[in-house]
C-alpha cells in the first residue's frame, strides 16, 4: 500500500503546473462579422493574472487591448461599455497614477494577421468577489481596437475590431 501512495503523490507533484497553468477563463474572439479570430485566455496566480492572446485573421499592426466593463459583444461592440474600471481612476498606463484596471498593452499583429501574446496584470482577479473581479454580474469583454492606445490620458486606439465574452471555469 506504500508503494500506491508514493506513486499517487508523484502523479500528482508531476501534475501540479499543469493545473496550475490551466486557465481560469476565456475569451472566443469574433470580429465585426461574427467571425472566430481566436481566443483570450486567463490564469489566476497568486499574485495576479496572465492573459494570453492568440489571434488570427486582423490587420497588420498594433492595436489597443483592453477589458472593457460589460460582458456583451453585441453589434459593433459598443454594449462592452467604457474600459473595464471599478477604481474609477484615469486612463493611461504611463500616466504616472492609477489607471483603469482594463488598460492593458498593445499587441502586434503581423503581415500574416496573427498575434500572440502574454500579458501579466496585478489590476483584476478572477475571484468570484473583490472590487477588481473580472467575474461580476454583467461579465466583462475583451475588445481589440483598430489603432494602438497611447497608454496616456486619452486612449487614441479608434473603433473595436474584435470582441470576446470572458467566461470562467474554462
């Protein structure tokens, strides 16, 4: 029976990162046509939140990449809402104070209309309570802009070009 023990415990050491690497919640993405572009995924660590994007079928260049307040994709985006901002502060990420908690970086979408990236962000949780939790009563969005954010007072990133509801447990 030790021998069974031993064997399960190293089982399960070994399958510990795997677990913990699995995300917390995720995002299809769509663009303006409803069609897939890819997927947002999130992680919870102990210390904040990763967000990994890989994309496919956008424009060639940067874009704004932000989580905005209401989980909706509904047509041209706009029932997203505003950046996702519980603490009610400025916008822009090198403005030297706090920012909306959905300001994240730009990602950059190549000749082939892919982008992959990894995000780390300190600003949301994926816990079920907290003033920054990403899983509220009316969700939360991810949207991809046309233009990149200037990640000062006025974002500057244009239109929305992709949408994608968060959902946990995924």
């Amino acid at each position: 029976m030790p021998r069974l023990t031993a064997a399960t415990a190293i089982v399960l050491l070994l399958a510990a990162p795997v677990a913990a690497q699995s995300p917390g919640a995720s995002a299809e993405m769509t663009d303006a046509d409803g069609n897939p572009v890819g997927t947002v995924t999130f992680t919870e660590s102990g210390h904040g939140v990763l967000v990994r994007a890989e994309l496919q079928g956008l424009p060639e260049g940067w874009h704004g990449f932000h989580l905005h307040q209401t989980g909706s994709c509904e047509p041209d985006f706009a029932a997203a809402g505003d950046h996702y901002n519980p603490a009610d502060a400025g916008h822009g990420l090198l403005t030297g104070g706090a920012h909306h908690a959905g300001d994240l970086t730009n990602i950059w979408v190549g000749a082939d209309g892919a982008a992959k990236a990894d995000m780390f962000t300190t600003d949301v949780t994926l816990e079920t309570s907290g003033e920054a939790t990403l899983n509220d009563d009316d969700g939360t969005a991810v949207i991809v802009h046309e233009n990149p954010d200037s990640y000062g007072e006025d974002a500057g990133a244009g239109g929305r070009i992709a949408c994608g509801v968060v959902s946990f447990g995924t």
